[in-house]
C-alpha cells in the first residue's frame, strides 16, 4: 500500500522534479502512515532516491525505453503501481509527464489531478489544492476513486532531504506492441546549457532588444547567473531565437523561482504561460506595458543601458562573495 512515485531522468541522471516528486511522496507517506517506493526508469544511482525518502526503488532497465514513449512508461508505472498495491501515485507536472497522464490515469481507473500545489488538506476526503485557469486561481478537489493520481507543479513544494534506508529491486514490466507504435527516430538536444524545464531562473527576451544581434547580454546575463534563456512568442516567429526557446501559453510553460523578462509587453498569452513562478522581474521603457500589472518588481528604463550594469553588478557581488 506504499504511496508510488515515477522519477523522471534523462541520460540516466535524475531530473530536479524526481526529487521534489519523492520528497512530496514521503510527506503524502506520512500522512497516510506508509512508505514511498519510487520507479526509475533507466536511471543510474538510484539509492540517491533514498535520501529524499524513498524506502524502495523499482529499477527499470529497458533499451526499448531509453527514449520517453507515453504509453510505454504508462503502462510500466501502472503495473508498478498494481505491483505494490498504491492507491495514490504521483508524477511531476512536465511536458513528459502530463503527456502520460491521460494513459496512466486509464489504466489505473484514476482520477487525476494536476498542478498539484501541496498535500492534501485531508486524506479523507482525499482534497487536494491546484493552479487552474492558466495559474490565475486556486481550486480544492476531491478525488473519489480508489486510485490517486496526483501531478504535482514544478518548484511548488520543494526539494527535502529526509535521509531513508532504501532497497532496490529490478522491475521487468511487459508490453503490447501498441506500445511501441509511437517511434522516436532522432533526439537532438543543446547539453551545454541549462534548460528551460529544468532552470530555476529564466532570463526571457521580447522585440524590445530589437534584434537578434543584441541577444548577447541576455545570454552574458544567464550565464552569470545560471539561467535559462527564453523569448517571446515574436521573437521566435522573427527567428530571432530557436522555437525551443519561446516561453508562454502556446510555448513551453515556465515555473522558475526566478524570471526575468527583458524588453516584453506582457500580452496575455505570454503571461498565462509564466505566471506560476514564484517571482516575476520586468525590465521595460514602457511604463504602460502590461506585464509591470503582474510582476512582484518593475525597473523603468533601458535595456541597454541597465542589463550592462546588473551584469557587472553581479560580477562583483560573486567576486566578492568567492
């Protein structure tokens, strides 16, 4: 009757949200008086799971699942999840897993809810508390079936060390062929930088810096702080930036601590996709611009002028701090 959680990874590494997800397991765990085992698809260290509270970890270790297939990974969680009798299993709120979710929920006869925000507020009833309407509202759920699929919002709970002992066994799932329908033929991927899903900060640009020739202090800013960079949906469709970098409601959604938006209005699209961070910087010469409503900290001013001096700013606060 442990609580499952799925821990995401690629190349084999645990992704930040696979520790947030374990430590949010251990406190569901606790509330319901019962322990966490956590499935790991492909991963390498596993017993580092242990360290956030997982008690034992499903290890996973498939060729045909060295890329992400939502209906493979549906079914392998599921039969974990039958396996150890879990009635509640958590996954993260990313791109990979709420595109599994639909599957999971189905084959466990699960109601589902995502961007999850904390523990439930009662176990029973099982309510649980998310972001809905593009991260403008809360709402409590209740969910009745037996099987609890939670998903839980990126940097929503956090990432808590509560040191486990923990075993690890091998888990061999099967498979139909329709599993496999889907193929991924190619992953091409930029490993020098860190990603958008996994930043805690995100340094965003729009049409503000008026061309791609200029995007070098966003990227000099990002690096010095150890961001992400993102852009507005314009930029993008200019090709000033790569698609993989557009940010928003019809881009990728962004839940840093941190994000800085430079030289970008605000429209709504744009920030229905960025709302949910936990802390919202607009630089802008605008004093009109919509997204000064809905950030926690607006500079009126330049770009150009002002990006250069935060950088040298914080150049000099991390030598001095060295």
């Amino acid at each position: 009757m442990s609580v499952l959680v799925y821990t995401e990874s690629e190349g084999g590494k645990f992704k930040k949200v696979a520790f947030e997800a374990v430590s949010y397991a251990k406190g569901i765990a606790d509330m319901l008086g019962t322990s966490v085992t956590a499935v790991s698809i492909n991963g390498n260290n596993v017993e580092q799971l242990g360290q956030y509270g997982a008690s034992k970890v499903l290890q996973v270790s498939n060729d045909q699942l060295q890329n992400f297939n939502a209906l493979a990974y549906a079914d392998t969680i599921s039969q974990a999840a039958k396996n150890e009798a879990s009635q509640v299993v958590i996954i993260s709120s990313s791109a990979n897993s709420k595109y599994l979710a639909p599957s999971l929920a189905v084959n466990l006869e699960a109601g589902f809810v995502p961007n999850v925000t904390e523990l439930p507020t009662s176990t029973s009833p099982f309510n649980v508390t998310s972001t809905v309407f593009s991260n403008k509202a809360f709402a409590t759920t209740e969910i009745t079936a037996e099987t609890k699929l939670i998903g839980l919002a990126k940097n929503a709970f956090g990432v808590l060390e509560n040191e486990t002992s923990v075993t690890v066994e091998d888990f061999s799932p099967s498979f139909s062929d329709s599993d496999f329908d889907t193929k991924v033929t190619s992953v091409e991927k930029a490993n020098d930088k860190v990603t958008i899903a996994d930043a805690d900060i995100v340094i965003s640009g729009g049409r503000g810096l008026k061309g791609p020739e200029n995007w070098g202090m966003i990227e000099e800013l990002a690096e010095v702080l150890g961001a992400a960079t993102a852009c507005s949906k314009p930029v993008s469709d200019l090709g000033w930036r790569p698609h993989s970098e557009h940010v928003g409601q019809t881009g990728k959604p962004v839940s840093s601590n941190l994000y800085i938006a430079i030289g970008i209005s605000g429209a709504i699209q744009h920030l229905a996709g960025v709302n949910s961070s936990k802390v919202k910087v607009v630089i802008n010469n605008d004093p009109e611009a919509p997204f000064f409503k809905s950030a926690d900290y607006g500079i009126v001013g330049d770009a150009f002028e002002f990006v250069p001096q935060l950088i040298e700013k914080l150049k000099e606060f991390k030598t001095n701090n060295a």
